[in-house]
C-alpha cells in the first residue's frame, strides 16, 4: 500500500499566523510532518511526500504543485490501492495507521472535526477526491457514485488536525512527538481559560 503525505512547504499553517511568525509556522509545520512520516514508518510501510515544492527529506518526494484535489486525483489516476494522511496531524499514532490501512472497506475515510478529510484510504480505482468545502461529505457522495463500500474510521488521533491557534492545546496535551517538543521549546504552554484549556503565548510565538 502506497501511503502518500501532502505538503505545502511555501506557506505552511497561514492561519496561526496571529500566534506564529513565517519562519515559525515552517518550522513547526516541518516538526509536524515528522511526527506524521515517523507514525507511517512504524507500521513497516515508507511514505511518500507530495510536495508542492522540492523538499530535502530521507524519503521519496514527488513534487506536484498543483492544488491539493488535483495533485491527490493525480495520484489516484496512477497508484490504487493508495492511501493519503494529511500533514498536519501531530497526534498520529502507528496505531492509527494500522486501523486506516488494514480496514475492509473500497474506502476508508478518517473525518476531521470540522468536517474535512484528515486520510483516506482508496482501494476502488474509480474513487476521486474533493477537498473543498467539507470534503468528508463529498468524500461519501463520491465513493457511492463508484459503488465503493465505505468505512468511516473514528480516532481521534487522525481526527484532530492543527489549524487554529485552540488547536495547539490538542497538541500539548496529547502529543509526544516534534510538534509538542517544538511548541514546548518555543515556550508555549498550557493554561485554563473559563475551565478549558488553551494555550499561553506570553514567552512563545509572536
């Protein structure tokens, strides 16, 4: 099974720009794309990035800079079975893998919170993607276009996805790998605002 890893190395995380600088946001979006190849790497299985730009990492990188639907399509046309893991998924585990990859299903969706599509995995080769606008919908609609069977995976590891600043408490709380070291070593840390956790960024970020 081909595991493929999207990636924009250009502009990376745009909306914690109000928390991190530009430099920040790669570094700390690179810190979170190694937690994502070390989770894949467990399972025995070798991802590949695809990069909308050249990228020096120690796996394979095909480099596509297309928008994300077309360049995943792209991969679909030349590679099924194939499965697709999102970058910014820091609480990822070998576990979580597992359970995306080994499941029975044509398809295999793993649903973010907000309503997109955290990884896939596609066994059908008349399956495509859409990822605007609340892709795990568009997601279903299309696997029962092709007649593929479809298994909705529930994990929280591959559900939370770091986009805005709340995001980041995720991340401390649960993570144990570079993103959660990083944020850590940038001074963040967590405190409770009105009985929840959030983030503190008086000694880290902008």
């Amino acid at each position: 099974m081909d595991v493929f890893v999207p990636f924009d190395p250009r502009d990376p995380n745009s909306r914690l720009s109000s928390v991190l600088s530009a430099d920040q946001r790669r570094a700390f979006a690179a810190a979170m794309l190694t937690d994502v190849l070390d989770a894949i790497r467990a399972t025995g299985r070798e991802p590949t990035i695809l990069s909308t730009a050249d990228l020096d990492r120690s796996c394979a990188v095909v480099v596509d800079d297309r928008p994300l639907t077309e360049a995943v399509n792209g991969v679909l046309d030349a590679t099924t079975p194939a499965a697709v893991v999102m970058a910014d998924l820091p609480l990822v585990t070998p576990e979580a893998v597992d359970r995306l990859l080994d499941a029975d299903a044509a398809v295999t969706l793993a649903p973010g919170l907000g309503g997109g599509t955290n990884a896939l995995c596609a066994r059908h080769p008349g399956f495509r993607v859409d990822y605007h606008d609340g892709s795990y919908r568009k997601h279903l609609a299309s696997a029962e276009e092709c007649g593929a069977s479809v298994h909705t995976l529930d994990s929280f590891r591959l559900a939370v996805d770091v986009d805005e600043r709340a995001d980041l408490a995720e991340v401390l709380l649960h993570g144990e790998g570079e993103a959660a070291a990083w944020l850590r070593d940038a001074g963040f840390e967590i405190e409770i605002t009105d009985g929840r956790c959030t983030v503190s960024t008086a000694a880290g970020g902008r």
